[in-house]
C-alpha cells in the first residue's frame, strides 16, 4: 500500500507541475523489482510510474537514477521513459515518471533496438567514467574517470567487486593473472555511452511495438559491456546483433569476450545473491588465464 504521506505529497507536485488539480484515483502495484515497491498511478490526468523506498536504504539512487535516465533521454536514439520528479518524503524516498503501456513488439522491433543501441554507443566523452557515481542494482557503482579502458575495468568494476566477495586465493590468483592479461585481450576504442545494466529485465515494449530502456547504471565505458550484458541470460534475437553491426561494427573477437565483460555483472550477482554464480566466474577466469 503507498503511503498515505507519498500519495499526497505526489498528487500535491503533480497539480503543480500540470497547473490543474490531479487527484490519484487508483494504485495498482507493479512486479518486476526485487529492490523498490513500485506502481502503476492512474489519476485525473493520466497514468504515471512510481518507484519508492527507504530514504535511508540506498541513498540518493532515485537521484542518481534520474541523472542517468536524463543522460540516456537527452542522447535521444532510443526511448526512455520521460522523468517527472525524484525525491524524499520523510522516510521515503521516490522516482515518477511517466507510465509506459507495454505492447506486443512490431515487425522490426529487433532491427530498430539494435541500430538504436549502436546510435546510442556513439555518443562519447573524453575519458570511461562518469562525472557521478551510481547503483547497479542495490550496490553502490564508483565512476571515477580513466584514460584507459583496462585501468577503469580493473579498478572501477572487477577489483571493487572482488574484495567485496572475500574469494577464494585461488580465484583471487586468477583475477590477478587476468588483470596482466587484459591490455592484450581488449581491443582500443573511444568510451561510448552505455546503459550499463542491459539484460532483458530493463528494456520494455512500449505499446507502438518499440524498444524502451529503464533502469540504467550509465556511465562511459566500453561497448562491448552492454553487448555482454545482452548475452548473460540467454541473449537478444540474432537480428539485434545484425542490425548493430551493420551501424557500427563491433571489432573482430567480440563473441569471444563477451564472458569477459560478463565478469562484473557476474561478480555483481555473486554479491548480491551469494556464491552460486561463483562456478560461472570460475569458469570464465579459466577461459581467459589458462
């Protein structure tokens, strides 16, 4: 049930921000989240998304969500739901946004996600990072800015995560070799703009039949992340990739690393759910360190 302290406290910034009077007239709750309570708000002047927790739980997250769907909707290739507001109600913090139906995808759904995230992947910044840190789900991301791509993996992504997981010495070994091996796996490219958190639970289809993202940990880094993430529960529909690389060209090997990128989300889910994911990160150590 919404609280009735948040319900009021959103129909008084929704009457603001519309200059007429919106009263919420129903509450459904929406599935999806393992993290936040969230629902559907249908009221006087349409439907709206709400996203709600502790304040003192994840702080600033809704905050730092918003900046990251601002990035992805300013980028404009790809649509993102629009934001209304974020912010704290005693207790609570919130996310609003606009309420996107969800349809059936159209005939060039896969196509058009494809050459939309390689649009998206050209959007660039001077150095892999980001100007703010973030969440990927409920953990706390750092983004402090690298010239390389190899420097930013290692110390932003798979080193944070490593010492949070107390290993193994023998995996830890591994990440160890692996860190020395890595400038001669990764091939160079330009930071591009990534959603940062691409499975198939955070995109949606909107009612037009189209492809729309949600829940981001954006930050700059290599487009090979994303492209990873799209495989790390069963992949995308093959004309996905196609269309992608018919927009710009992955470089030649990108299958091969794809569990290569998969390493942080990986490592992500061993910290979040405990050491079941760990035989897949083992797995991946050895492909990469024998």
């Amino acid at each position: 049930m919404l609280p009735n302290s948040l319900k009021e406290f959103v129909q008084d910034l929704l009457t603001e921000k519309e200059g007429n009077s919106v009263t919420i007239e129903a509450i459904t709750p929406v599935g999806g989240g393992s993290i936040n309570q969230s629902a559907k708000l249908q009221t006087t002047h349409g439907s709206y998304f709400l996203k709600y927790n502790s304040a003192s739980l994840y702080p600033n997250m809704f905050a730092l969500e918003e900046r990251g769907l601002d990035l992805l909707h300013n980028a404009d290739e790809i649509y993102v739901p629009q934001i209304i507001s974020s912010g704290e109600v005693g207790e609570f913090a919130f996310l609003l946004l606009e309420f996107v139906d969800s349809g059936l995808p159209n005939k060039t759904f896969w196509e058009d996600f494809g050459m939309s995230l390689a649009k998206l992947h050209k959007h660039t910044a001077a150095e892999f990072g980001l100007d703010h840190d973030n969440y990927i789900g409920s953990l706390k991301q750092s983004n402090s800015k690298y010239r390389s791509w190899v420097s930013f993996f290692i110390e932003e992504r798979l080193e944070p995560q490593v010492q949070m997981a107390s290993l193994p010495s023998d995996i830890e070994k591994m990440f160890s070799k692996l860190y020395d091996r890595l400038e001669d796996i990764v091939p160079s490219e330009s930071p591009a703009l990534l959603h940062g958190d691409l499975w198939s639970g955070n995109y949606m289809t909107s009612a037009r039949g189209e492809p729309a993202l949600i829940d981001p940990a954006v930050y700059y880094g290599h487009r090979e992340m994303d492209i990873g993430m799209t495989k790390l529960f069963g992949g995308f529909s093959e004309p996905f990739y196609s269309a992608y690389n018919s927009v710009f060209p992955m470089e030649s090997g990108w299958e091969a690393r794809v569990d290569l990128c998969n390493l942080y989300p990986l490592m992500v889910h061993v910290n979040l759910f405990g050491g079941s994911y760990l035989s897949q990160v083992n797995s991946i150590l050895n492909k990469f360190t024998a």
